[in-house]
C-alpha cells in the first residue's frame, strides 16, 4: 500500500493516522507542497492521499497557488475510486474539489469539542464503528457547503458539516481525529504564540480538557484512522 501525504502547512503531523498506516506497514511519500515539492500528475502510483490541515483558508491560491492542481488531484483519486483523506484544511480543499463553498471565518472551534453523527454514519464505511456523540480535538475557523451529492456524515453545535463523503472512500473532515493529546502537546509548543494570541486561556483550559475528554478522543481518533486505512 502507498499513500501520498500532502503536507499544507508546517509541523502538522500524521498523529494517529501515521500508527493506523504503520500497522499495515504502508509506504508513505510525503509531499511537502507548502515548501514548494511538486505535486504528482496523476492518481497512478499511489493507492490513496491524505490532504493534511493548515492555517491558510481553503480559497487562498496567492498564498498556495498549487491549490489548483491538488484539487485536480484529489478529483483523480476519487473518480478512480482511491481513497482520499482530506482534514481540516484538506476537508475544506476536498469540498472545494467537488463544488462545495468555503467560507472564511464565522466558524472558530478551538479544543475538545464535541460531535454528532448522523443516520447516514451508521452504514458508512468508515464512520459506522465510531459512537454516536463524542468529543474529538478541533482548531479552526473556517467552514463550507456540502458538495453537490456528498453524504454528511457529521456534525458540531458550531459546525454543521463536521464529516462528509463524495463516492466511495473520499472523507473531508473538519475535526483533527489524528490529533492524539501527544499531537496536541506538540502543537502547543510548536504553535504556542499563535495559540497564546488567539486563544489565550488554553494553557488553563488544556489540562481540563484533556483529562476530561482525551481519552475518549484518542480512543475514537484511532478507530476512526484504522477504518479509514482499511477502505483504501
């Protein structure tokens, strides 16, 4: 199994998805489109791609002006019937792909929060395992419509389109499942001035959130990671 991760943005990390693709001893071809790599033409030699997070909005082709062409590419893999993985700025990237509206700002959720399915998880692929509420990690601001024939798969009390699938194995998600509380340790440290500026009692809050709501947030990451590695 090869899989293509398109890295967006600095220090965001595979998390829990990278121990998911390890039990199956996947290959990994990590493209750091962010610093300049050049994305692949085509789907052909990789059996699916994970489209990872950033801090960028989904419609900034002056500041990504590959955008473009990483949403050729996830149009490839999808029609091909690969498995495609987009999170947080993926998931809005993959929604773009597929004619959906990103929009900036209105929609800022930052630590665990919680989520909700809906009927259409329950036959999912990928969701069907995972329960019907829970808390996962979040950290973003941005939002978008669903895709012309998408299933919406989830759903926050902020958000209202947290998960969503467009054919058989493309998932756009808005929530960070991959993020472990050992990702998010590193990402307070890696990010601590962005946090401190737009979050400033996080260092208060983290500890509360994360012995309330982590493990079961690891828990459901991991599940949700594996399942998703089994479809492709």
């Amino acid at each position: 199994m090869r899989v293509l991760v398109v890295q967006n943005y600095e220090g965001t990390g595979l998390g829990q998805l990278g121990n998911a693709l390890a039990e199956v001893e996947a290959v990994i071809d990590q493209c750091n489109a962010h610093l300049g790599d050049a994305l692949p033409a085509n789907a052909d030699s990789h059996d699916a791609m994970i489209m990872l997070g950033g801090g960028q909005s989904a419609r900034d082709d002056a500041h990504s002006p590959y955008f473009p062409e990483l949403l050729e590419l996830a149009r490839d893999f999808v029609e091909r019937d690969k498995a495609v993985l987009g999170i947080c700025l993926g998931g809005q990237l993959l929604a773009r792909a597929f004619g959906g509206h990103n929009r900036v700002g209105g929609s800022t959720e930052f630590g665990w929060h919680g989520i909700t399915l809906t009927d259409e998880a329950q036959d999912d692929l990928v969701f069907s395992d995972l329960p019907q509420r829970f808390p996962i990690f979040q950290w973003h601001d941005d939002t978008f419509t669903l895709p012309e024939d998408a299933v919406r798969l989830a759903g926050s009390s902020v958000t209202g389109n947290q998960a969503f699938r467009v054919g058989r194995a493309g998932y756009g998600i808005q929530f960070h499942f991959e993020a472990d509380r050992r990702l998010v340790r590193q990402w307070n440290e890696a990010f601590a001035e962005t946090i401190s500026r737009r979050h400033p009692d996080w260092p208060e809050r983290h500890e509360v959130e994360a012995a309330r709501d982590g493990p079961e947030a690891d828990a459901v990451g991991l599940t949700l990671a594996r399942a998703w590695v089994a479809a492709i």
